[in-house]
C-alpha cells in the first residue's frame, strides 16, 4: 500500500451536485461503502457516473480534487456515450473561462466478466491505479450482475459460496477505502419478485449484499 500524508486521512464528501438530494443525503463520504439499489433503469448508473464527474472537483465545491476507479462488472458495456455527455455540461460548467479539469481523462475505467477478474483487479490493479493517479472514488457498476451470472441463487452450497465471495470483496473494499481515503460506491439491482414462503427461489437479490456492505461501512 501506498504511504500517505495525514491530511489525505481527514474524512471528506463528495456531492451529487443537488441541492436537493444533497440536502437529504448529506453527500457521500470517503473510508466508507455506500450501496446504491433499485430496479432496472431507476438512475443508479447515472448517479454513479456523476459522482465520477464531481470527484475531480475541488473539495470546497463538493468534489474530492482526485480521480475515479470506475469498474464495469457484468451489466453490459459501459455507457460512454452517456458519460461524455455528462462531461460536456461539466466542462461548460467549470471550464468555460480557464480550462483546468480533464473530466474524461480523470476516469479510470476497468471491465470484469468473472468474479476471480474482479477479485484480482480489487487486490492487485486497484491500488497500483490510486498509487499513480490519486483515485478518491471507486465505483462497482454492478456487483448483483457479476454474481447472478456465476452462481445458482437456488442452490444451497452456491449461496453460500456467493456469501463467501461477498465478504472477501466487502472486506478487500473496506481495506481500499481506509487505506486511500476513498469513496467506494457499490451498484446493486433489484428483482422484480419479491419474498415467498412457499417458493426460496423469490428473493430480493439484494439483501444479502446490503447487509455484508452496511456491516462494513459501519465498523
């Protein structure tokens, strides 16, 4: 791990940017993992890139004055196309008089198809990029899509490998967040279906994943 100066310990929030939402919220804080879930297209993804966008402004204007470490993680291919669009109103925003962020340039993106890819990339890549480019955000888009794709959710040793996974990533992530100050943001989705007793197989995707992840926020 990389040595750090005091002042980069100093817990800090990065702001979504609305008054409103921040006025609820209260930002979203650095040595900490914050869960973001909710159906398909409810706006967790855009969230997730603009927060990217926020954590390369200053501190005094809701950003973390650092980088993103944004991984894709079986939910499809990253929106590029959205995000640079994002980028354009930020760049007109914060860039009309004296250009000085590089938005883009400042986001750091990483694929994984495979939970041990993930894994790897949490251990070894993760830490190797906060070392070169000072990522103050880390960005997990979407942790249900790269374990529904590997493990039957109806079959007891599989769940309880995937719980198994679950804590070894939320364990790996806790160690992240406190050793570079940063912000871990950890997508989820949720299933339509909902809990019956009569049929184990409908479950909120997400509850087992919220838990492990609020259990370590909090230590």
């Amino acid at each position: 791990m990389q040595s750090v100066s005091a002042s980069t310990l100093v817990s800090h929030r990065i702001l979504l940017g609305c008054n409103v939402v921040d006025g609820m919220l209260n930002g979203f804080y650095t040595q900490g993992i914050t869960e973001i879930a909710g159906e398909a297209g409810s706006g967790k993804t855009q969230i997730a890139l603009i927060l990217s966008l926020q954590c390369s402004l200053p501190i005094d204007s809701g950003g973390l004055n650092g980088n993103t470490a944004y991984l894709c993680c079986g939910e499809g291919d990253f929106p590029i196309k959205r995000l640079s669009q994002l980028a354009n109103i930020y760049n007109t925003k914060y860039n009309k008089d004296n250009p000085k962020i590089n938005f883009l340039e400042n986001i750091h993106i990483e694929t994984n198809y495979h939970v041990e890819q993930l894994l790897d990339t949490l251990q070894h890549k993760i830490p190797e990029i906060c070392q070169k480019h000072g990522v103050r955000l880390l960005v997990i888009d979407s942790i249900g899509g790269i374990l529904r794709s590997e493990y039957n959710t109806t079959e007891s040793k599989e769940m309880k490998e995937r719980t198994y996974i679950l804590f070894k990533i939320a364990a790996q992530l806790k160690r992240l967040a406190d050793a570079y100050s940063m912000c871990v943001i950890v997508i989820n989705q949720v299933t339509a279906t909902g809990f019956d007793e009569n049929d184990k197989s409908c479950v909120n995707d997400t509850t087992p994943t919220f838990v492990f992840f609020w259990w370590f926020f909090v230590l």
